[in-house]
C-alpha cells in the first residue's frame, strides 16, 4: 500500500500488478500481503512443493503452470480488477522476459510493480535457481559443479535484471527487497549500477527501505510481535481485538497525519488477519507500531493477562527488521546517507540498553536477510505475566528500543525522525537527544571536505 502512494500515487491497488518471486518460509507471506492491499499478486516459484503447500494453505488462489496461461490469467485480473494471488510454477526469469516481450509486442505493461525475494543471499547453495536448468538438475548441480553453478547464476541474473531494466524504462516502478539481490546481480555484471556513481554501492533501483520503509522506520515504525503462550487461538482473538481498540484511541487522541495513515493501515491489518489464516505455528501476530502504539499494546496485554481475559502470558518482541534492530548498509539501514550505515554500533546499544531496561532475552547475531558480513541484528523478548513489574519494565525498555533508532535516524538528516524524536521528547521530559544542526550554506560542506 505504501508503495503504491509512492510510486503510483494512491494506495488504491485495485487492477495494479505485483510481479515478484519466492514462496518459501518468508517470502511465502507476499501472496497474502496482496490479497490484503487488494492488488494482483504475481509470485514466481521454482519449487513445485512450495507452491502447492502455499496453496493448500489457503495463502495461493490460484496456480499457473506455464507463461501462456499465467500471462492470459493477468490480463483477465487486470479487467476484473480483484484482488488476486496467483504463484507461477516456474523461473521468475522466464516470467520477467515473458512479460518484456508481450510488452514489445503489443505495447501493454502487465506489471505495475515489481520486485525480487529470492535468497540472494545465499545465491549459490540454493537461495537463487538459474533459468537455464531445471529445479532438479540445479539441486545437483550446484553440488556437482559448484563452479559451473555459479556461472549460470550470474548469467541468468543478468537475464533478469535485463528484463527488468527493459520494463522499468517503460513505466514499472522495482525496488530491491533488501535480499542482496541487487548485490548479486552488480556481482554478476548486470546492469544496476546508478548513473554517475563511482562509489559501485548505488544501484539505478532502491532497496525498498530507502524508498519506501525508510520514511516509516523514521516515524518509529516496525514490526511488532507478540506471541500467545497459551497456544489458545481465542486468547490470539482477544489479542487482535485489544490491538485495534489501542491503535483506534491513539488516532482519537490525536496524532500527526502521516502517523495516522499507518495506524490505520495496521488497523485494516489486524481486522483480516484473523479471517486469512496466517497462523501456521504459535498462535503469534505481527503488525507495525511506533513506540506509543508499542507501549499501549503491551499494556493492553499485561492487563489482559492480570485480569484473566488473556488465559496465560504474552511474549512480545520485534523482527530484526525495524527502526534500531539492525545495522544493515543495503537495507534497514540504506536510507541513512551520512556514512554510519556502514557502522555496526546501533544494533549493539539497543541490545545492551535493552537488558538493563527490562527484557528477558536478547540476542545480538549476524547475518539475518541479507547474509553473513553484510548485517549485525539485535533482538529482544519479554514475557508479560500481569504483573505490575511486566508493565514497569515494557515501558522502560520498549521506550529505548525505538527511540535509540529513531534519533540516529534524526542525526544523519531525516525530517521525519527529527519530528518524531521532538515529539517523543515533549510526551518524556527524561528523554533527552541531541538534535542536529542544519547547514544553512551546503558550500561549507564542499570547503570542509575539499571537494
């Protein structure tokens, strides 16, 4: 929905095409995000036994098994403009180069909005299938000839970025998922670098946080979790109810405008999800809030749980993915253009402050999304057992975990962080931050660095 104010000026996304690939453990949730937004949700998968597995879950519409029938079933949702999950079984290369060609030939862009959620990763051990092969002969190969492997890899990236480029040019708007997969594909030789960069670590395409979720990590938005450990799928009912009552207050007591449009996005969330049947596990529940929503959720919780209305305690945590979990250049933190993003230091204090300020774990780890080297993550959990000393410590904690990420975010130029960071210091007079200083004459920077 972000994307679509972004890119196509409205968050309507009735008729409008996501094109993308993966349905495995993650990347499976894409086909029920475009369910939820109300778009036509195109999903390219290699392997035939997450496709049916997706789509036995109820998480998959429809399935295509080859380009004619796939191509003919966009056009015909594109006219009936319903929301639509339709996996493809097949290499999403071939599928981009389908697309590019009927574009050619008849001049129709079938695909709004695109991107990539293929491991990228881990492009050589199975994160990426090469299109000149076989999803079975790949799975051999890359163990029988890991050099050869890699070879195709880097081919068919360039095949697809090819594509890419080809239908971007004409109109359709791809970011990068923060998956490396522009990474890779610069690794490979592909087309991606930005016009004019000599640094080689600007692509022509945005990561997805800098264009889309950076503005929101910014508002002191991410995603936060929290699991029923009751495994009782009432007491996740109750959760859900609880959620929206929070979130509807916060909008009634008053809240900047664009913190009100993601509130009431995380309200249309937390409303369906209970009918799209996301659970596949614990009886858990994401959705995105800043620290206020955060604070009043757990709350909510605690009182819930010391009244009886919640049946056992509740975890709550966050992903990695979020405002001050992660320093990550080519992702969570790519939005931030002050030379820091390279810097591993933000992730580290939110944890350490984090376990002085009442969690009950943390757990600091590399690697998470986008590989080993490129990422340091911090997470937390903390058990809400109704007492008074749960509520004590969400507040005290929950406060600094969104905080610390937000006034980083001020420090390297942000607008929305500075104003969230502001605001955050005039509701908590013990909360004090540095703001930055703007530069009134931007020659000084040219004088100072000689340039």
């Amino acid at each position: 929905m972000n994307a679509g104010r972004k890119y196509l000026g409205s968050g309507n996304l009735s008729g409008k095409v996501f094109l993308t690939s993966g349905l495995g453990g993650m990347s499976g949730a894409q086909a029920k995000a475009a369910i939820i937004a109300g778009c036509i949700g195109v999903i390219a998968e290699v392997s035939k036994e997450a496709v049916v597995k997706r789509h036995k879950q109820g998480w998959l519409m429809e399935i295509a098994d080859n380009l004619d029938d796939c191509i003919a079933r966009i056009q015909r949702a594109k006219l009936e403009k319903k929301p639509l999950s339709l996996g493809y079984h097949g290499n999403v290369v071939d599928l981009w180069e389908r697309v590019a060609a009927e574009y050619r030939k008849t001049g129709e862009l079938l695909v709004d909005l695109g991107s990539d959620q293929t491991s990228c990763h881990n492009p050589f051990n199975g994160g990426y299938y090469p299109v000149q092969i076989s999803f079975d002969e790949a799975q051999i190969l890359m163990k029988k000839s890991p050099t050869k492997f890699k070879q195709l890899v880097q081919e068919s990236l360039r095949r697809q970025v090819a594509a890419v480029n080809e239908l971007a040019d004409a109109g359709m708007f791809f970011w990068d998922y923060g998956n490396a997969f522009l990474l890779e594909a610069k690794r490979a030789g592909a087309d991606v670098a930005k016009a004019g960069d000599v640094s080689g670590l600007v692509f022509r395409y945005p990561s997805y946080v800098q264009d889309i979720m950076g503005d929101i990590f910014s508002l002191g938005f991410g995603p936060f979790r929290w699991v029923c450990t009751s495994a009782n799928p009432h007491d996740l009912a109750i959760t859900d109810q609880l959620a929206e009552q929070v979130l509807q207050k916060l909008i009634a007591d008053g809240v900047p405008k664009a913190t009100e449009q993601q509130y009431l996005d995380n309200i249309q969330w937390i409303k369906e999800a209970g009918g799209h049947e996301m659970v596949v596990g614990s009886q858990a529940r994401i959705l995105y809030s800043d620290q206020s929503g955060r604070m009043a959720l757990a709350v909510a919780f605690n009182t819930a749980v010391a009244n009886g209305i919640l049946k056992a305690p509740v975890v709550i945590s966050r992903d990695h993915h979020d405002v001050s979990g992660t320093d990550s250049p080519f992702r969570e933190t790519s939005n931030i253009f002050d030379g820091s993003a390279f810097c591993a230091d933000m992730a580290v204090q939110n944890v350490i402050g984090d376990s002085f300020r009442g969690a009950t774990w943390i757990a600091l780890h590399n690697g998470g999304g986008v590989g080993w080297g490129e990422v340091i993550n911090g997470g937390f959990g903390l058990v809400l057992d109704g007492s008074a000393d749960a509520e004590a410590r969400a507040r005290n904690m929950l406060a600094w975990d969104v905080s610390n990420g937000v006034a980083r975010r001020s420090w390297s130029g942000n607008k929305n962080a500075e104003d969230t960071i502001r605001r955050t210091m005039a509701q908590n007079d013990r909360l004090k931050v540095t703001l930055p200083y703007d530069i009134q004459d931007k020659s000084l920077l040219n004088e100072v660095l000689g340039e």
